[in-house]
C-alpha cells in the first residue's frame, strides 16, 4: 500500500501565490500584445460573427461609412481600440479603420509632459528639515498599460513621485542633495520608475527644486580622550569616573611626599561631593540622546550583531517639542549607529522621550516596564524590541 504525502499550508499558500503572479503576468502580456486569452469558445464565436456582419455592412455602405469608419491618427498619437468591451491593441499613426457599432477608442498623447511638485516639508538622513520641491518629466512608452491599468494617469504618478520622494530624501543626507542634485534625481528617477513602468509610463527626468533649509544637520559629537583612571576611580560609575578624571587633569602636577591622612581626609570628601552634586549634573547634560549615540557606537562589534541582529529606528520626543531621528543597525557587518533613517528598512520603530530614554540608558527603567507603562511605543518584532535590555546592560558596566 503507497501513500501520497499530505502537502502543508505553507506549500499550499506559496502554490497559490505563484499561481496569482502567473495570472498577472499572463493579463500584462495580453495588454501589450493586445490579445485577450479569457475568452471562451462561443464568446470568440459570437465575437467573430459580430465582427464580420459589421464589415459586410461598411463594405456595402462604403461610400457613406467610409466617413465615420477612417480615423487620420497623428504621428504623437495612437488609438486604444475596445472591441466589444475587449481591448485589441493601439492603432496609429496614420489612417487606421475602426468598425462602427462595436469598436470604441480612446486617445491617447505619447509627447512628453511634465509637472510640478508643489514645495513641502522633508527630513533628511542627518535630520535635518528642508522645504523642498520638483519638476518631473514624463512620457508613455505603452499606450494599452496606461488606459487599462490606471484610471487617472496624471494624479496616480504625482503622488507616486511625491512619496518616492519622502522616502528617497530620508535616505540621503543634506550634503549630497546640495552636492549633486542632478545626480539625486536621476537616482530618484529610477525608483519612481520601478513602480510607474508597470503603467506604461517612463519618467525621463526629475529636477529637484530646493527651497530653504529650516533645520540644520545635527552634528555627532567627538568623543574626549579617555585618561587611565586611578584604582579607587574606577569604583565609581563611569559618568563619575569621568569628571573625576577631568578634575584630576585640572589640578596641579603631585608631589613626591608622602600623603598624610588630612589628604586622605580630603580625597574622600572629593569623591562623596562628586556622588552627591555630579550625578544629577551628569543624568542632564551628559546623559543625553547624543551622549548615548557615541555610547553605543564605542559598543558594536561582530558578536553583537550576531546576539541581537536587528535593526531599530528611535524616535526621540525632545523637551523643546522637537523630533528627532535616531538609527541602531545591528544586523550586519559589525553594527552602524547614526542620525536618520537607516539604509534598509527597520525592523522595529520605537518613539520615546528624552527623559525615558535618559532613565533606560542610566538603567533606572527596563524596556519592558517602560512598554507596559506606555512610556515606549513600539512597532514591529516585540521580542527584537526587548533584546534591546541586552544592549542597555553592557553600558551600564
């Protein structure tokens, strides 16, 4: 006795989604060959009998038809025929005949165009915000995609070009925009046409209009040259450990006695005024999204990305109402860290305050409490969101 293997929902699901592509590549090479390979044997039968009792009456009233049949069709222009509600293909230029009764068309201007992306508001990779505009020159390489596909071809391809264009500006930094913008809209051309070709319409040319920048790229800051620290210092925390450092550099050269116990004396109240007065000057000023930003690129390595392997995007809600990007891409290489929008798309998107992030990099709040609390909205991979933990620990150290 032979069995026959039961196939799972995955083969199922993966078998109907090529059988879909496959009839929409078939449906797409019917429109540009005009030919239509839905119709049934007494459907084409009725249609061929149609077809040639019209041509018999044109040829027997051909002097009088013959005016209303013959179609002059320039040579900018062609004709989207329907034959009896079925597409047959483009007809033109020059004298074309069209059957009357059953045989509709549509005009239909393969000269170039063009139109205006009116000025709007756009973040860039470094975050900075520029009011920015376009000019976006087009033509119609397939006349049958363009009447079949698309009902308003002019509406459908501007906004298609101005949402391209959110995307594509948010992965270029304000330097290369102003550098080159030829070269950013040809690249920009590309993408927009990788989704108005399947229309049949070709974008030639896109000309970028840049108005006035209203926010100016944020700078990463350098990190200061680490001093060895003394034994006792580095019991401290290290954003103590740091004005301990800078003290000591500020104070004048030691000398060779010995030191008596006032000295000890007094280095131990150094060391409680900086516990006492430094913390809350170090959760403020240093603790910052910055601060935090040069943190975690002095963190990444190979075997993080192998741990976590994700890549996140911060959303960082500042005090003074402002918004600002953050990226964390640690999914290959050994990691990446920036201002912006990565380059591929994230995997998970977090939006916090200022003071959340603060308390999660200083370790007073966990990642998961912060999300059950609503101090944390997270879109995407949860689990990714919370290996994050992992992260905050080793910076903690």
């Amino acid at each position: 006795m032979s069995y026959q293997s039961v196939p799972s929902n995955e083969e199922n699901l993966r078998a109907g989604h090529q059988g879909k592509e496959n009839n929409l590549g078939s449906a797409r090479k019917d429109l540009r060959t005009g030919k239509d390979s839905t119709q049934g044997c007494p459907e084409l039968i009725c249609s061929w009998i149609l077809t040639v009792l019209t041509s018999l009456l044109v040829i027997l009233t051909f002097p009088i038809t013959g005016w209303f049949v013959l179609k002059s069709v320039p040579k900018y222009e062609r004709f989207v025929v329907f034959r009896l509600g079925r597409i047959i293909g483009s007809k033109g230029p020059g004298m074309i005949l069209l059957l009357p009764f059953i045989d509709h068309w549509q005009k239909v201007d393969l000269r170039s165009k063009t139109f205006t992306i009116a000025p709007f508001e756009a973040t860039c990779k470094d975050g900075a915000v520029i009011i920015i505009g376009a000019e976006v020159y087009y033509h119609i390489w397939n006349p049958v995609l363009s009447v079949a596909i698309v009902e308003d071809l002019d509406s459908t391809t501007v906004f298609t070009a101005q949402n391209e264009m959110i995307h594509f500006l948010l992965k270029r930094t304000l330097a290369k925009i102003q550098a080159d913008k030829n070269k950013t809209g040809e690249q920009l051309a590309i993408e927009v046409n990788k989704k108005t070709r399947h229309w049949g319409l070709e974008v030639q040319r896109i000309d970028l209009i840049l108005h006035r920048v209203i926010k100016q790229p944020q700078k990463i800051p350098q990190e200061p040259v680490a001093t060895p620290p003394s034994t006792r210092l580095n019991k401290l925390p290290a954003p103590l450990r740091k004005l301990a450092a800078h003290i000591q550099q500020s104070r004048s050269p030691p000398q060779l006695e010995q030191p008596t116990s006032q000295s000890s004396e007094s280095g131990d109240s150094v060391h409680t005024s900086l516990e006492e007065s430094g913390t809350e000057e170090f959760e403020s000023d240093v603790v910052n999204p910055d601060w935090i930003l040069s943190k975690v690129k002095a963190f990444l390595s190979e075997d993080l990305v192998k741990h976590i392997g994700a890549c996140y995007l911060f959303t960082v809600n500042q005090k003074d109402g402002t918004q600002n990007l953050y990226y964390l891409d640690l999914s290959r290489d050994s990691g990446m860290a920036g201002y912006g929008m990565p380059e591929g798309d994230p995997d998970v998107a977090l939006e916090v305050t200022e003071d959340t992030m603060q308390a999660l990099f200083l370790g007073d709040l966990k990642p998961f409490s912060a999300y059950m609390s609503g101090r944390i909205r997270v879109q995407g991979d949860l689990k990714l969101a919370m290996k994050l933990e992992d992260l905050i620990k080793k910076l903690n150290r």
